[in-house]
C-alpha cells in the first residue's frame, strides 16, 4: 500500500488510541496530576472512579505546616469544555470539618471559578497564615462567589467571606458576633469592605489593594 495513504489511517489509529487511553484513565491520573500542578501542597490519597469522575481522600499540606485532612474531594470533568480550549469541572468537598462546592474552569489565558460555596471551620486559618495562630480563631468561615475570573490582568468578580460565630482566644469573652469582607476585583484593584451583622463588638472599615 502507498505509505501517503497509510500515514492517516496511522495518525488515526494514534488518535483514537490516545482517546481511549483518555476515556478509561484511572483517577490515580488525576490525584498525581493535582499533586503536581499544586507542588505537593494538595495530596489526593485513595484516589477512586475514573480521571473524568471520581471522588479522593484530600489533604492539604502547606509549607512549614502540619498536614490537615480536608475531607472528601470529588470531580466531574466537563469534556465538552475540551473542545473550547478549557478545562472544566465541578469540584465538590465534603466531611472533615469542610463542605463546598465550585465550578472550576483553567485555559491559557487564565482561571475561572463559578458557583463557588465554602464553608470551614476558623481554626483551620492558621494552617495557611500562621500568624493567625496567635489569635486562636474559632467559629465557621464561609466563601461565596458567583463568579471570578483571574488571569494576567488581574482578578475581576465579586467574593464575600462571612465569620459566623467569631471567636478569638486573647479576647476571652465568648463569641463576639457575625462579620461579612466583602471583595470587589477590578483588574489589579481589588476593593474590600467589613461590616458587622450581628454582635457587641462593632467592626467596620474599607480598603484597597492593588496589585
């Protein structure tokens, strides 16, 4: 046979063979893929299902910090967004202590984030700032934004981040209220603003920062 009519089908089968490696990939794919792109700060044990679906035990492992088991993490990664030049998942985590859900999509010119709905115990902030470890915060944090886009210009979109039941250890009185940050990205700006829901201890205050 002429090699000018071999060489597609040759491409061909390579192709479809790159797909079905694809299509039944193990999520072991996705837990050393995650590791990587993190550098080791997030460790996916027990990885099970498939590449494109599956669930994992997550752990968060920041530099200098202990390890902090997150609870589960599960994946559905949209093929479709392929085709589009996107990667696009929703991610969902739930027990140990947290419980979320986002919609979460990477291209080459930069990160999407949809839907995003964290919440987690305060005493798990040390764990990234460890300055905060001074003031032992205790209560329940919850992240909320419907949509951010961050990429080389910079971030735009809206977040709140709400502190249920505040409570901080040098202060020793109990819980001091409920507090809102409001986040407001506008390229390189990123505005904020703290107001006070509930509580005896007023705080309020508003700031800008810019990249």
């Amino acid at each position: 046979m002429n090699k000018r009519v071999i060489f597609p089908y040759a491409v061909l089968g390579v192709l479809l063979y790159a797909i079905f490696l694809l299509a039944t990939a193990p999520a072991s794919w996705m837990a050393k893929l995650l590791t990587s792109a993190s550098r080791g700060t997030l460790l996916v044990e027990q990885p099970r299902g498939g590449f494109w679906n599956g669930e994992a035990r997550l752990v968060l492992a920041p530099p200098g910090a202990a390890p902090v088991r997150a609870g589960k993490l599960s994946w559905d990664i949209h093929g479709l967004g392929l085709l589009a030049g996107q990667v696009r998942a929703r991610l969902q985590l739930s027990g140990g202590g947290a419980e979320g859900v986002v919609v979460a999509a990477a291209a080459p010119y930069g990160y999407f984030l949809r839907d995003l709905d964290v919440r987690f115990a305060a005493d798990g902030v040390p764990t990234f700032l460890p300055a905060a470890g001074l003031l032992g915060p205790q209560g329940t944090l919850r992240v909320r934004a419907p949509a951010l886009d961050l990429g080389a210009s910079g971030v735009d979109g809206n977040a709140e981040v709400v502190w249920e039941n505040a409570v901080l250890r040098p202060a020793g009185t109990g819980v001091l209220g409920d507090y809102r940050l409001d986040l407001n990205g506008r390229g390189k700006t990123l505005t904020l603003k703290l107001e006070t829901l509930r509580g005896a201890l007023e705080a309020s205050g508003q700031g800008e920062w810019r990249a």
